[in-house]
C-alpha cells in the first residue's frame, strides 16, 4: 500500500488511493516556515483494521525529519499516535 503526499503553498495531505479513490487521508495546513498543522484523518471501513492510519502518521513524521519540520497534531487520532510513539523530536 502506497502513501502518496501533495501540498500546495498553505496545505497538504497524505493519502492512500486505490483504483482512483481516496481511501484513507491525513490533512495538513502550513502553519509558517518549517511546521505543519495536522488537522483531520479518516479511514475508509474497507481499511479499517489494517493499520493504515497509522501508517500516514508515520508517513507524516518520516516527512518532518526528513524536512526538518515540526509537527502540531491537533487531530485527536493523529495526538494519540503521536503520544504512543517516539515523535517527540518533531514535535511543537
């Protein structure tokens, strides 16, 4: 399963698309030079229970340290993950 990612100069997402639909998306907006906001994830119920969610958080955090952007996850699916695992680097 691939995760794909588009931006424009305000906002992004992160997205799995199969057969030319959208099912799954994380939405990000740009909240200045070097920090993204993550506001919104949803799953399609095809995918529920495969860990795909979670797989475009992690897509997300791969993104900032690669970037070296820092990360608000005001999305509460995206906070929880973020609170599970070792993202406190990317973090403001």
């Amino acid at each position: 399963m691939e995760i794909k990612q588009r931006e424009n100069e305000k906002l992004g997402r992160f997205f799995v698309e199969i057969e030319g639909k959208k099912l799954a998306l994380m939405t990000y907006s740009k909240a200045g030079l070097g920090k993204i906001i993550i506001d919104h994830t949803e799953v399609d119920e095809s995918l529920k229970g495969q860990g795909v969610g979670y797989k475009l958080v992690e897509a997300a955090f791969e993104y900032a340290r690669e970037n070296t952007i820092k990360i608000m996850p005001l999305c509460p699916f995206a906070a929880a993950v973020f609170k599970k695992r070792a993202y406190k680097d990317v973090l403001f």
